[in-house]
C-alpha cells in the first residue's frame, strides 16, 4: 500500500513539473475586480464557459457592481442580463440569496472559510475553492471540474468519480501551494491536448508516464516534446 501511494505521488509531481514548463502562467480566466464579482461569475461559470461569462459580467457588473446592488436587484432584471449562460433563473435566485446572506451575515464582504462560503447559496467546493485561491490566496482545496476529473482519472491519481472523493485523493497527492494552478493547468491541457473523445497522446509530455495512453509513442518524439 505505501509504495502504490508513493509512486501515485511521484507521479502527480512529475505531472505537475511538466504542467507547469508547459503551461507556465495560470491564472484565473474569469473577469472580476472583487470577491464578490469572482463568486458572481464562478457561479455563472456553471455548465458554460468561461468566455461566454466574461461576455455578460461587463454589462452584469457596471449595473450591480457589489453585493448590496446584487442583493437588492429585481430578480427578473437579473435573469435578462445572464439569461445567456444557460439556466439562468436558478443562477440569478443564487446570486440574489448569496448576495443577501453576504450582506445579512457577513458584513458586506465575502467570507473566507470553506463552511461559510459553501453556507451561500449557490457556492458549492468547486466555487468555493476558486474564490479563495483568487480572491484571498489561500488554497482551502482542490478545484474539481470537468477535465479535471477526467485527466486526473486517465493519470491514475483517483479510482472515484464523485468530485469531492477526487478532491480528497488529490489534496494527498499534490503540494497545497500547487492545488488552484494543478486545477487551470489541467484544464488547459484537457483543452488541447487531452480532450474526452480523441486524447492527443502522440502529442503529449505526458504519454511516457500516463497510465491511460496510447500503447506504442514514438520515444524520439515524446523526448523532443518534453524539452529534453
């Protein structure tokens, strides 16, 4: 058991130290001046993308800039103006009700613990783990999304498939200044690289110590590939 662990953790190192010469700068692609405007658009982020969010938070922010201007907005207006990142009357209830609770009980400002963040509507780990990393610097956890499940289970760093099981297991694995980045970083490289259907394996740093790859990479190309 212990050198099954140790070696799932020399990998996710070894992972990460490719990640990083790969992808060298990661930061948050969501638009935001504030903690409020970040958990704002992490909540749209939901089932949509990043790009399309940083298309609506521009006119969204300039008409209910801060928490009290969110709290106190009509719902309906709210729902037009987020209407295009899909499922937005649940969305613009959540940030409605979080935007209140921040008001009612947290003074205004957004809180900072992981129980009090996920205490709002709308704000589960996932979201919670962004808007401490980015807002506060504090990594509380391991940004679980859709391609970070998927490589993270292609890497052979988690069995489970519930997020917060491969949180749990990833958390074990990686350094904790390195959680929120690992999370980007994956998500860059599910992007152009390892995507669901057609995984690149010909293409990627990683084919030599990916568990999930292509049997048969040329090894003159995985080196050429890796800088080395």
């Amino acid at each position: 058991m212990t050198s099954r662990i140790s070696a799932k953790k020399q990998r996710a190192l070894e992972i990460l130290a490719r990640l990083k010469q790969l992808y060298p700068e990661a930061p948050c692609t969501l638009d935001y001046e504030t903690p409020v405007q970040l958990m704002v658009a992490t909540i749209l982020a939901a089932q949509c993308t990043d790009e399309r969010v940083n298309t609506v938070t521009p006119a969204l922010f300039r008409r209910f800039p801060d928490a009290a201007a969110l709290a106190g907005a009509d719902v309906s207006e709210l729902e037009t103006l987020v209407r295009s990142t899909g499922f937005y009357r649940n969305k613009a209830k959540n940030i409605q009700a979080a935007c209140q609770m921040i008001m009612e009980k947290f003074g205004g400002e957004v809180p900072r613990s992981m129980k009090d963040l996920t205490s709002l509507p709308g704000v589960a780990r996932k979201t919670a783990n962004v808007v401490s990393a980015h807002a506060f610097g504090v990594n509380l956890g391991v940004t679980v999304d859709t391609h970070v499940k998927r490589l993270s289970y292609r890497f052979g760093l988690t069995k489970h498939t519930e997020p917060v099981k491969i949180e749990q297991d990833l958390m074990k694995l990686l350094p904790q200044p390195d959680w929120e980045n690992w999370s980007i970083r994956l998500v860059y490289h599910g992007r152009a690289v390892c995507n669901a259907r057609s995984p690149q394996c010909d293409r990627c740093v990683l084919v030599d110590i990916c568990p999930s790859a292509h049997v048969g990479q040329p090894a003159k190309k995985v080196a050429n590939l890796s800088g080395n």
